[in-house]
C-alpha cells in the first residue's frame, strides 16, 4: 500500500456476549481495537496495541492474521481477557451494558515497540488515561484521532475532556455526547468539541447517520439505506476504521467522503453477528454501499 499512512491503534481486544432480538452469541470475539483494525485493514497496514488474558484462543490470533493487523504490541497477561455484555432492546434503539470485566486491562501499561513512522494514531473505546498514556507515548503522529464510550463518560469525564483537548479528529455517538455535555443540541456540542482543538468533530447518530463538524461547516451523512440490522455491536469502530483508513489514503482534507467510508463499513458490521459481515466485505459492493450514502 504504497504512499498511504500506516494506522496505530489502541482499544479494547474482548470477549462479547450479545443478546439481541435476533439471537445471542456467547464470548465471541470483539473489542473497539478488534473492529476498529479489521476495518481499517481494508484500506492500510494497521498494528495495535492492547492486552489478552491467557484464554485467549487461537482463533481470535488467527483473525488478526487473516487480516494482516500487527499484533506485535499486543501483551499476553495473566488473567482474563476483557469481556462485556451487552443487551438490545426490539427495535435496537437502546443498548443495556450487562457487565464489564475489564480483566487484564485494569493493570495494562502499554509498552510501544514499533517504529511506524507518522502513524495515524486511533485511541479506541478504553480507559481514558490509557488513551491519554498511549498519546504521550507515541511520538510524532501524522494525526491522533479518538472515541469514548458512557461507562468512561460516568468515571471520568475530566479526563474525556483532556483526551479532546489533544486530537485532531474526536468521534463520539448522540447519547454519549448528550450524556458528556448535558446539552441536547448536536450542533452546539460538536461547536464544543471544536473550540477544545480538535479540527473534525464527528457525532454518531446510529440509524440516523453521522454529523460532521470541521471549517464551520456542518453536514449530516445518511446510512446505507435498507441495510437490515442484526447486531450493531462495534457499528462505531468500524465506522472509525473506515473513516481513518480513508484518510490513511487521501489525507483529512475531505472528512465528509472519510465519513460515508465509515458509514459502508459499518453497515458491513450491523448486518451480521459480531465481526462476521465485516469480515466479508467485497471492494465492488463496498462502492455500490458507497454510492447510495448521502448528505446535506
Ligand atoms: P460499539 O458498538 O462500537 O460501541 O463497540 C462495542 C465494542 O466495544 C464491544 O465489542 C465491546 O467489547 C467493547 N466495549 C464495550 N464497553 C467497553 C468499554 N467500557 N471500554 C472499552 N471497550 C468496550
């Protein structure tokens, strides 16, 4: 991939246990990192950062082979891999976290050693602090872009604002940057987010699309339409994925296109259980997806 950007991301590697009103799934593999880095491993060479536990099985490495993700930062530990639960309600309008065992990332400090050069620097869903340890320690990215999720909102959000204040492109969903602000209105939190540095503010509305904030400007990108929903776990990871490995390829200076990349791939992510879809995705139906997306 000749003259693109290399992608170095931190997030969650996990097992999900998912009860949807299409089915469950019991401790398939999941996790912000492991969506994000197959996602973005359709467009750029991606390595990550994280920890497992010692259960963690072939299978799960094998994946990360599959898709040519550089596990070289990834540490084993002893313990348990993180896991999560999570609950959809009939119309999957509303998502319940059942548990959060954060197993072997509670005492995680990541250790770097690589030597990608200007790396895209992706701090997925995580602790915030090790988002914030992972940007001290990382030096020289060509830009440093992040999500957050509700559970780091309720324990720490002086440290979400800390982690704004030092990205260039922030992404957070409706609910959480409600939740965040205490503000209702879309357009006046990404204004928010804007005044603390970053240059691209991005608000992940679901079904609803994505508001994109940067230049003064804001426009709303559309879903793919008719896409039938199955399991929307890690939608916004791989909508990340799919947003920074545009970028990785053609820069920052069109976010609107970098964000109905993110809006293809995720709906790759919606249409099947955990990473099943997203692990079939074709580039020609990637580009109709593509042309069905619009905005305002
Ligand atoms: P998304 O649906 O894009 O919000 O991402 C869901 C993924 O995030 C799941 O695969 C979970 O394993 C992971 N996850 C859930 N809660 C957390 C958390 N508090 N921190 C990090 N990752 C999480």
């Amino acid at each position: 991939m000749k003259d693109s950007k290399e992608i170095l991301a931190v997030g969650s590697i996990a097992y999900d246990s998912l009860k949807t009103p299409n089915g469950n799934r019991e401790r398939i593999l999941g996790g912000s990192c492991t969506y994000f880095s197959v996602a973005a491993s359709y467009y750029t060479n991606t390595s990550i950062i994280g920890v497992v536990g010692d259960d963690f099985d072939q299978k799960s490495w094998d994946l990360f082979k599959k898709y040519n993700i550089n596990t070289d930062c990834v540490e084993i530990a002893n313990g348990q891999t993180f896991s999560w639960g999570g609950e959809y309600n009939h119309n999957y309008s509303k998502r319940e976290t059942l548990f959060t065992n954060l197993g072997v990332f509670e005492h995680f400090k990541p250790k770097i050693n690589t030597n990608i050069k200007n790396p895209i620097l992706y701090l997925g869903n995580i602790q915030p602090e090790l988002q914030l340890e992972v940007i001290d320690k990382v030096s020289s990215p060509y830009l440093i872009a992040a999500d957050s999720m509700n559970l780091w909102i309720d324990l720490s959000p002086n440290k979400v604002w800390d982690l704004i204040s030092k990205v260039d492109i922030f992404m957070l969903n409706n609910e959480e940057a409600i939740q965040l602000t205490n503000n209702n209105n879309l357009e006046e939190i990404a204004d928010k987010f804007l005044s603390m540095g970053p240059k691209i503010v991005i608000i992940k509305m679901g079904g609803d699309g994505a508001l994109v904030a940067h230049n003064n400007k804001k426009n709303y990108v559309t879903v793919v339409p008719n896409t039938k929903v199955l399991d929307p776990t890690g939608a916004g990871d791989s909508f990340a994925g799919g947003v920074l490995g545009y970028i990785a390829n053609h820069g920052m200076d069109d976010p609107i296109k970098a964000v109905i990349h993110g809006s293809a791939v995720a709906s790759y992510t919606v249409s099947g259980f955990g990473l099943e879809n997203l692990c079939q995705l074709n580039q020609t139906e990637l580009t109709q997806k593509i042309n069905q997306i619009n905005f305002k």
